[in-house]
C-alpha cells in the first residue's frame, strides 16, 4: 500500500479466526493523524480481537499498514493480575525504563500527584488505577492510542472524568485514537469516526450519521442513543 499524506492506518480486506471460528470478516478503514474512532459493537462482536490484531498480537489474513516507525500505545479492558503485584507505582513505571523526569512529565499529563509514586498498585482507586494504565502506555511516547473499553469498573462520574481527561491528552499530546467503547452516549464527546462492528464491518460513519437503524442492526434491539452537545 501507498500511504497518503495523514493516514496513520490502513486496513484491507482484514480476516481473523481463532481456531474454526472466523472473528472479523473483511474489514477495510483507514485511520488519519489526530482522528478519534471509535468501535461500537455487542459483546463478542471481535472488538478486542481487533485492537490485538491491529497491534501484531493475532495471526489475520489480509493487510494491516501502519506509518512507519509509528509509535503506539495501548491501554487493555483489564489487567486484574496487576493488582496483585506487590510494586508501587514507581517501581511499576521503572519497569518500562522511565526516568524521574519523563515520570514527572507523565504524571502531569494524567492528572495525578507526585506523592502517588509511593503508593501501592493495588491500593489504588480504579480511577487512579485507569490513569496509571494511560500513563504506562504513555511511556513510550506513542502517536497512537489504542483503548479498550476504558470506563469498565468506573462509575458514572469516573467514566465522565476520563473521557474528559481523554479529550485534554489528546490535545496536549497531538494524539490519535482508537477507542472501543460499549457507551454510545459518550460517542458525541470524542468521536471524529465510528466503525460499527459486529464481526463484520456494518457502519463506518461520522457519528451524526449513526441512525437508529443502524444501531438496532447492529445491537438487535431498540437503542437509545444520548448525544452530547460540545460546550
């Protein structure tokens, strides 16, 4: 493939089983510097596999071109065992080979304080535990964010305060983004793209242009869809 000016992605004619059941079925999108897409779908839709495929994690017949030398960052839906470990929240950074500084500058970027640094992974609320996740991927000073489903186990406030966050890093850092998200009423708020995705590709659409219909196709039920106005 021939990359144009912008595109940080390109997708064509994508394939992914897992043992004798075919996952996603001929996806093709393009993604450009600073967009945000977003990937709606059911459980079970191959949103996840997606993103794993997308990162080289799982084997995918067709093609998959990102910019060269691209950096890129990914923030999984859980990693439970992490709490388990009995490191504190620099220790867990100097894994990646942070230095104090880049540390520091990170911290700036996610919202929190120095004084976490010495407290415990598993001491964390789930709002600090999802930013300590950011600033992880953060670390390697990526182009590219790849989120999945970054509100599970926050409740309602924490799910606003981290799509806001989001917004605010995008910015700072020049970001581009691919969110999965089960939250249609937070689409508004972040979304340039949406790929409707359920196995395969029902929708690739601005998000205004997300119809009942489509959501009900893609869903197989009523949905209700809350947009947000931008103040």
């Amino acid at each position: 493939m021939i990359f144009r000016q912008g595109i940080v992605l390109k997708v064509k004619n994508l394939n992914v089983d897992l043992g004798k059941e075919r996952i996603l079925e001929n996806l093709s999108f393009e993604v450009k510097e600073g967009e945000v897409l977003t990937i709606l779908g059911p459980n079970g839709a191959g949103k996840t596999v997606l993103l794993k495929t997308l990162l080289g994690i799982l084997p995918y017949k067709g093609k998959i071109e990102w910019m060269p030398k691209i950096r890129i960052g990914y923030v999984p839906q859980r990693l439970p065992f992490i709490k388990d470990i009995p490191l504190s929240v620099e220790e867990f950074f100097e894994l990646k080979n942070v230095s104090e500084k880049e540390i520091k500058d990170i911290l700036k970027s996610i919202g929190l304080e120095k004084d976490i640094l010495g407290k415990k992974i598993g001491d964390l609320s789930s709002g600090q535990f999802q930013r300590i996740l950011v600033g992880w991927a953060l670390a390697s000073n990526p182009r590219v964010l790849l989120f999945d489903e970054p509100m599970t186990g926050i409740d309602i406030g924490g799910q606003e305060s981290i799509y806001e966050f989001l917004a605010k890093l995008k910015k700072e850092r020049d970001l581009t983004i691919l969110l999965v998200t089960h939250d249609l009423s937070i689409v508004y708020k972040l979304a340039t793209d949406c790929l409707c995705l359920n196995k395969k590709m029902l929708c690739y659409s601005i998000p205004k242009d997300l119809t009942t219909e489509r959501l009900s196709q893609l869903y197989g039920g009523e949905i209700k869809f809350y947009q947000h106005n931008h103040e």
